[in-house]
C-alpha cells in the first residue's frame, strides 16, 4: 500500500573533516491484521556528542520496532491516544541509556533529535523532538506538522536523551495522509519558508511526483543521492541530509466495484 524511499548522506563539512554522517533513517510497510501502516522515522545526531551516529541510528530502528510490536498487538487503536506514542519515545529513550551503560558513557553521547509518522487506513500519529520537519499534502499543497525546535541559541536544540523530553516532545494524533515527507535540519532551508513559516512546494512536488511514478521505488536510490549531493543542494547547506519520502498507492477496487 505505500511506495517508500529514504536516504541519509553526508554533508559536505563533515566530508572535508572526515567525520561520519550523523544522520539516520528507518521505515517499513506493515500490514499486522487487514490494515496497512507506514511507519518511519528520522534523527539527526548531536553534532558535540562522541557516539551521535550510533544513537540516531539506535533510536530510529528501535522506534520502529516498538511502534509495529504496539500495531501488532492493538491495531488503529494505538494511534488515537497521544500517551501510548509518548511511552514509545520514552522506550526509545531507555534504549539509548542502556546502551550508554553498556558503552560506559553518559546517555547525552548518544544525544539525536528523532521525527517520527506513522500512518494507517483511518487514523494517523506524528511525534518530533528538535529541528527538521516533517511535511504531509493537504490539498493541492504541502503543509508542516510542527515547525522545527530551536533553542535559545543558534544551532541548538532539543534531543530524545533531553532530560525535559516530556515537555518538549510534540504529538500530533489526526487523519491518515497519503504523502509525507520527514527530514533533519540540513534540508530546512531548502524545503522550508521560514519568513512565512510555510513548505517550500516546488521542493517537494517532483520528488513525491517521481516516487509515484516510478516501476520499482528502489530505482530511485541513486538519483535521490544524486540530488541531495548536487550542487544546487550542497550550495545551500553543507551539513548531513536525510530525506524520507512516502506515497500511499491507490487502493484495488473491491470485487464487483465498477
């Protein structure tokens, strides 16, 4: 039911420095009764924590498995309530701290934000702690679900290892969507307008407009690549990208439907 494509690639100031890409993705299509549900997810590592690349990395696979165990167990049903997907950052959270255990490091070394979708047939949930966005077609444009988290100071703001996570992670309980976009901070001004806090839709349209119509979604890979480390991209920003990029496909008719 949904076309998914995803990609995070280093930005040119980490190439020079020869520092790791701090961004990470994950996402799957699932299908645990007789709904559908796209689940995806996207985090930017802190760029002063020593093991940032392994936590954004940690926190998006371990929220998507936490999410599709609760799907598997509860159905749509998991999505109308904002505290269960609260619980599921705070599982998160916990996996990052054990890890910092076992490594022996404070958990803030594993620091990333993490934005978060996950979409069924009738009901839909949208979760962010820190910058990025995450951006979903309403009509004929593109609106964001939360505008980026910024700290009082430049290039700051809030991780899933914050110890105020409960009061600055955003939840947003709605109707399902049949496109969304989630990426970190290296593509904001590029996919944003921030004078008019608004989406920047010439950015977004040709890339859901390919996706749909491409044979085969993994086709794509290379030219997404292509497209995040061009010129026109990397002008505009030189830090790490991640772009995650979802289209429901139309739905079969039902037997006997004209």
């Amino acid at each position: 039911m949904w076309r998914l494509l995803q990609q995070s690639l280093e930005g040119t100031s980490h190439r020079r420095s020869a520092t790791p890409c701090q961004d990470s993705c994950a996402g799957t299509a699932t299908c645990p009764g007789q709904e559908s549900f796209l689940v995806v997810a996207c985090a930017d590592g802190a760029g002063s924590a020593g093991l940032s690349q392994e936590g954004s990395a940690l926190a998006c696979r371990r929220f998507v498995e936490v999410a599709c165990e609760a799907l598997e167990r509860e159905g749509p049903e998991s999505l109308r309530d904002p505290e269960r997907i609260r619980g599921w950052y705070r599982e998160v959270r916990r996996t990052l701290e054990e890890e910092a255990t076992r490594r022996e490091v404070p958990v803030r070394e594993l620091a990333c934000t993490l934005l978060t979708a996950v979409v069924g047939e009738h009901a839909a949930v949208f979760a962010q702690v820190g910058d990025g966005a995450i951006v979903v077609r309403q009509g004929e444009g593109y609106v964001p679900i939360f505008w980026p988290q910024v700290g009082e100071y430049a290039n700051t703001t809030w991780f899933v290892t914050s110890p105020d996570l409960e009061q600055v992670l955003q939840v947003v309980c709605g109707e399902p969507v049949d496109e969304v976009a989630l990426f970190t901070d290296g593509l904001q001004m590029l996919a944003l307008h921030f004078a008019s806090r608004s989406v920047h839709r010439p950015f977004f349209e040709p890339l859901f407009t390919a996706l749909r119509g491409a044979a085969h979604p993994e086709d794509l890979v290379v030219p997404l690549r292509s497209f995040l480390d061009s010129p026109a991209v990397n002008e505009r920003t030189d830090d790490d990208k991640t772009l995650v990029l979802a289209v429901r496909e139309a739905r079969a008719p039902a037997e006997g439907t004209p």
